[in-house]
C-alpha cells in the first residue's frame, strides 16, 4: 500500500508499522583501484582546507562540509560517477522504478547542498533523516548514496553508518566506512540514520561522498505501487527539512546532556516541527482535527520558549551571583 501524505493528491490509511529502513545495498569496490587511489591523491592535497562549514554541536560534532564548486577535478569525477547513469540504474534496481530518476548532480547548485563531509576524531551524528524534498516539493527524495573514501580504516575506530528504526531511537543495521565502499539505501519520512562516534587516531579522516537521487512529485502515486511490489513495504512521505533528533541516543543512551545545549530549543523546534507534520498527513481525512492538534504543537514550542527564557532569566539573576560569590 502506498502512503502518499498531504500536500499531495493520495492518502491512505497505513497498514502495519515499519520497525527497519526500507532497502539497503552496499557495493564494494564501486570505483576501480586506479579511480579510487586518484581521489585518494586528491583527498590528500585539500586534507588541510577547513571546508565550506563545520558543524560543532553535541549532535552534529566535528563535521566539515565541502561545497561542489571548490572540489578537485579528480574529486568531481567520483560525485559525477555517483550521480551518473549506473548509479540511477541500481536506484532503479533498489526501488523497482523503471521511470526518471534525477540525482542532486542534476540540480543547479547541489540544491545548496554539499556532496563532501569529512570527519574525524570524537566526530558523531545523530539520528536524523534527510530533507523529503527538493526544487519546492517538485522532487521527491527516495534514495541516498555513501561513498567511503578512506585509504583504510580499522574496525576499532568506529565511525559506522547506523541506520534506526522508525522512530529513529533503536538500531537496525551498522555498515562500516570501508575503502572504496558505497552503501545504497531507499530514503523516505521515516528513513532515520546516523554515524556511531569516531575514535580514530587524530592524523585520520572518514571522508565520505554524498547523493541524493529524486522522482517528479507526479510520479509518488505510481512509485509507490512499484515501490510496494519490489519491497513489500509502503513508501511513506510528506514535506519537511533535514531533522535531527534533539535527544538522540549513543550506546543505547539518551544523551540526556543535549537539554542544557544552547542548540538544543532549535532541534526540539524543528522535532516538533516534523511530528505536526507527519500527525497532520497521518489525519489528512480528518482536517479539524488534524489543525488542532498541529496548532497545539505549535502552542507547546511557543511554552518551551518561554520557560527556557525563564531559566536562562533565572540563572543570571540567581545562580551566577551565588557561583561568584563561592568563587
């Protein structure tokens, strides 16, 4: 059954729940050796450039993203290869699509995207799922790409791709950042995924390649037919942006120590933000309802934000006299 959620045209009742991502392939030597070494080499000579941005909180740490326009020649034809024709062709085979699939190779500007990350010691990411759509909600985002492009890597160092459950708290599957490796996986609303902490030595990288690959929003209602027959599972959708949960976990912990963050109001905003969402897209036939309960989403951000201005209020008028007066 097909779970094609508001804004768009069909929306059905959801059958069973989803306990693990929907399809996942890992290819080994994607590149040939002589490819492979080149991006090597030329991962080398940017090793010291401090990228485009970098992330620094507690559930995005030491992540350095690299934009498609500075990137080496040599660097340009890995992301051509993996935005390119064979590419789509095993998106195909993944999905059971045979229409047009467009990769963010496609897109003019990556869609602001960067198809570089790189990563190093004490590096996490936490459960997160990637945008559902790009060009205005004109493409539909049903699969992902890795490409692992590290000279070695030991298994010790961690740094695994970790792939959730639907509510993006239990584990399901960890693939390993190995040499010369790309990992394929079916993306939709509820495809949560993460990287375990890196423990490398400090002189190491994982530098991975990302790709995201589309469908025209005209073709969701008959993907998801093909998508059903090929998998056995729903393909779920509806509009939002890349989240992260604000309380993720590491080691089967909740990183409880992510609430006195000073990030930590714009990942719950952003939660809650998906979750009216997805209650408004689950309930699309019952649209007063459905209003309600978003509005009172919306309401609870509103109380947090007064309350975690009341804290902050507090603490400065209160804690830090009383911290200096002990000091």
């Amino acid at each position: 059954m097909l779970i094609v959620l508001a804004p768009y045209a069909y929306t059905f009742e959801r059958t069973h729940l989803r306990t693990a991502i929907l399809a996942i392939k890992i290819i080994h030597n994607f590149l040939s050796n002589k490819n492979f070494q080149s991006c090597i080499k030329a991962l080398d000579r940017i090793q010291h450039n401090k990228g485009d941005s970098k992330a620094s909180t507690l559930i995005e740490k030491e992540k350095v993203v690299f934009k498609i326009e500075g990137l080496d020649a040599e660097i340009l034809k890995i992301i051509e290869f993996q935005g390119g024709e064979e590419a789509k062709k095993q998106v195909g085979i993944l999905t059971g699509w045979t229409g047009k699939i467009y990769s963010l190779l496609e897109i003019d500007g990556f869609a602001g995207y960067a198809p570089m990350h790189r990563m190093q010691n004490g590096g996490f990411l936490g459960s997160h799922v990637d945008h559902s759509y790009v060009n205005e909600g004109d493409l539909i985002h049903v699969a992902n790409s890795i490409f692992y492009a590290v000279p070695k890597w030991e298994d010790n160092w961690q740094g695994e791709t970790v792939f959730f459950d639907k509510t993006g708290y239990r584990k399901i599957q960890e693939v390993l950042p190995e040499p010369n490796k790309l990992v394929l996986f079916t993306h939709d609303s509820e495809s949560f995924h993460g990287v375990n902490r890196i423990t490398c030595p400090n002189d190491v990288a994982r530098v991975t390649f990302y790709m995201d690959y589309y469908i025209s929003k005209d073709d969701l209602y008959e993907f998801g037919k093909k998508y059903l027959k090929q998998t056995g599972e729903p393909f779920y959708h509806f509009k939002y942006l890349t989240m992260f949960l604000p309380l993720p976990t590491e080691n089967g912990k909740i990183m409880w120590n992510a609430l006195i963050k000073s990030e930590f109001k714009g990942y719950l905003r952003n939660y809650m933000q998906y979750l009216s969402e997805s209650l408004l897209a689950r309930k699309s036939n019952y649209m007063k309802s459905a209003f309600i309960r978003r509005n009172a989403l919306i309401a609870l951000i509103k109380l947090f934000d007064v309350i975690n201005y009341t804290i902050k209020f507090c603490s400065k008028l209160i804690l830090k006299p009383i911290l200096r007066a002990f000091k």
